[in-house]
C-alpha cells in the first residue's frame, strides 16, 4: 500500500479511510435521497449533527 506508515499491509481491526467511506457512503446518501423525497432534510441534518456530537463527547 504506497504511502502507507504499514510496512506489509494494514493491520487487522483497524479501520482505514477507505473502509469507513465504503461503509458510511451508500447508506448516508439513501437517508439523504429519502430525507429529500419527504423533506425532512432539516431533521436529518439535526439528527447527524447531533450523533457526531455525541460521538465526539464519548470519544474525549
């Protein structure tokens, strides 16, 4: 993996970029495309503000 701080390859139970994307991206644009269909963007938007609040105050 070039520009990896791995020498061979990525350790097992860490979670990289890539995988976090694969896992987050599908599912964050099928709540954004349902979110818009019934406008309730706002209240998306709140709710994933909110858990990224709570995620980062669990995390300190």
């Amino acid at each position: 993996m070039p520009g990896s701080p791995y020498f061979d390859e990525v350790p097992k139970g860490i979670l990289t970029w890539p995988k976090l994307l694969t896992y987050t991206t599908p599912p964050l644009i099928l709540t954004l495309f349902f979110a818009s269909k019934y406008d309730l963007l706002l209240e998306t938007f709140s709710i994933l503000a909110l858990s990224f609040i709570i995620i980062g105050l669990f995390r300190k």
